[in-house]
C-alpha cells in the first residue's frame, strides 16, 4: 500500500494539464495532499502550500508522487536530484509513468539503503484474459472525448459520487494512474499488451448486480492518433449500456497534435455509439460532459444550454456543477 499523506511534485510542469495526476488527486483526495513541491522554472500550480523536502516531511508528508503527466511518461534528468533527496530524507516515492522507478538505478540503490519503497502504478499486477466479448450482468457507462484530458475521469468520478447521493449500486473503475492512485486499485490499461487491453476491461468490470452500475474512467480519445487504441479497448471490452460525451470547447487543437482538430460532439457520438453496438447492441448515449474551466459562469451556461438544445441530450459542467443530471439519464435505462 502507498502510505499517505502525499507530497505532489509538479517537477518542471510546462503547463497545467501536465499536472493531471496531481490535480486529480488534490481535488478528489484533498486530506491525502498535504503540499506542493515546484521546480525552477514550472508553470503549474494546485493553489496548494509550496514545502520543501524537508518542510513537507515535518508536516507528515510520507510519499513523494509524481503528479507529472508528460509525454511518453519519462523521468526527467532534471528531477533526479530532488528524487534522490527525498528518499535520504525518508519518503517513499510513486509514480505512474511509462518510465518506472525501480528502473532508474540510481533510484533503487538509494531506495535500498533508506529502505524506501518505490510504488510503479503502471505495471499490471493481474495476468489478464483475451476478451470473449462474453454479456455480463450488471450495468455499464463509459465516458468518451473528443481529446485527451478533457474530464473523462473527472466525469466519472463525479457520476459515481451522484449515483452514491441519490442511492444508486455504482463504483468508479479506475484505468490509469490518476485513477489508481486516487482510489488504491485499478487497471494500467496503457500499460497492458495490446491483445489483452480489452480482457483487462471485462476483468475490472465483472458480473454484478443488475441494478448496479460500474462507472469506467475513459481514457484517450477515438479521434486521437496517439491514443486511440485504449480508447477502443475500453469501449469493447467495457461493453458499456450507456455512454457520455466528454468535451472542452476553448481548445484548438488536440493535446500533443498541433496539425489536427477537435472533432465535433456529433463525430464522436456517431463514430464511439457504432463501434459500442459491436458489443453492446443496447449502447446509448446518454448525456454529455463539457469541461467548462476556461469559461465565465455566463459563457458556461450559454453553451451548455446551445449543446442541449442542438443534441438533445443532458448537457452539464460535472465538476462545477454536479453530475445529478447524468445520473438521472443513467436511472432511467
């Protein structure tokens, strides 16, 4: 188990979204995050208290995370040194990049001799079975995007905490680090050899109640070049009952792809919808998730009255504004 409370390092983030991983855990696990520790040069900030090391291990800190998402999951040459400090000072380190700790062998001498723990959240821990595309009892919803971090798992964390208020059967089925880390267990599906992705999606997601819904953390996006393949992994191997449409309007292009753009909440509909129906003939989308950040209140309320009205679906702002809504869609199936 990784011991909490947690010392979010943003490293040398280049941007907010590079942060992914501590946000999520600052705004969905708030007494596990106990600082924020910032390199030279960052341009991320949670709004919590920057410690250092030494700081944050008086105040009780006991793990260091990497909060960094960054392209390709690498750690950085430049982050070694502060690595490095924090086990001589006590801490255990986690991480959820491509590029694992234990890997690093500077890493694991120094770990060694403190008798640190190094946690790699992104190594499945299960060997996982080829899908059968077999029908499963119990009922599913999965979040799809029109981009990569645009709020599917913010999406479903806040359906799964609605569903729970209004006495709902739900849990949150965690499919990466962020996830994983915010509720302890989950499946690495980047991590997982390509044939059994969608295995490992029928694996977390087994038979249940039929009432009861489990509520799968989206990954990628369909129109996403790099990223595409969990994506249809997880909507296969998911065999989701419903699906919601995920989406952030003020960005031009798509995360990490300067040449190409957004599609449109009606491409991905079309496209996410046929491709469920190859497993899950029932599969409808039932409402839609708009990440609204960026946006006054006024602006968010415009546009999201303008989706609703041109889709005709339940159009809400999740983390500002509550998934009560999605939740009643989900109720009605």
């Amino acid at each position: 188990m990784i011991e909490t409370p947690y010392l979010l390092f943003l490293g040398d983030a280049p941007d907010q979204l590079a942060v992914k991983v501590a946000q999520g855990i600052k705004d969905w696990r708030p007494d596990n995050a106990v600082a924020q520790f910032r390199m030279d040069g960052c341009k991320a900030d949670l709004g919590l208290t920057d410690m250092t090391l030494a700081q944050a291990k008086e105040a009780g800190a006991k793990t260091l995370v990497i909060g960094v998402a960054n392209r390709g999951g690498i750690i950085s040459a430049a982050w070694k040194s502060v690595l490095l400090e924090a086990l001589e000072l006590g801490f255990d380190l986690a991480s959820g990049l491509h590029n694992l700790l234990r890997d690093e062998a500077d890493l694991a001498s120094a770990a060694a001799k403190t008798g640190g723990s190094l946690h790699d959240v992104r190594i499945p821990s299960v060997k996982y079975p080829i899908a059968t595309g077999i029908k499963r009892s119990g009922k599913r919803v999965l979040a799809v995007g029109t981009d990569c971090s645009v709020g599917k798992m913010y999406t479903a964390l806040a359906l799964d905490a609605a569903m729970q208020e209004k006495g709902m059967k739900s849990t949150f089925r965690a499919t990466g680090q962020t996830g994983i880390l915010i509720t302890g267990e989950g499946v690495p599906l980047d991590a997982v050899v390509a044939d059994f992705m969608a295995g490992s999606i029928e694996y977390l997601t087994p038979d249940n109640d039929d009432d009861h819904w489990d509520v799968i953390e989206g990954q990628g996006s369909l129109f996403h070049v790099s990223y595409s393949g969990v994506s249809l992994a997880l909507i296969h191997g998911g065999q989701p009952d419903a699906l919601i449409l995920c989406h952030e309007p003020t960005r031009k292009t798509m995360r990490g792809l300067p040449d190409y753009t957004l599609p449109s909440l009606e491409e991905v509909r079309d496209t996410a919808l046929t491709l469920a129906k190859v497993a899950n003939r029932a599969c409808k989308v039932i409402g839609i998730s708009i990440n609204t950040q960026h946006m006054s209140e006024a602006e968010a309320e415009a546009y999201l009255s303008e989706v609703e009205a041109r889709l005709g679906l339940p159009a809400v702002d999740p983390f500002r504004q509550g998934a009560a809504k999605l939740a009643d869609a989900l109720a009605t199936l």
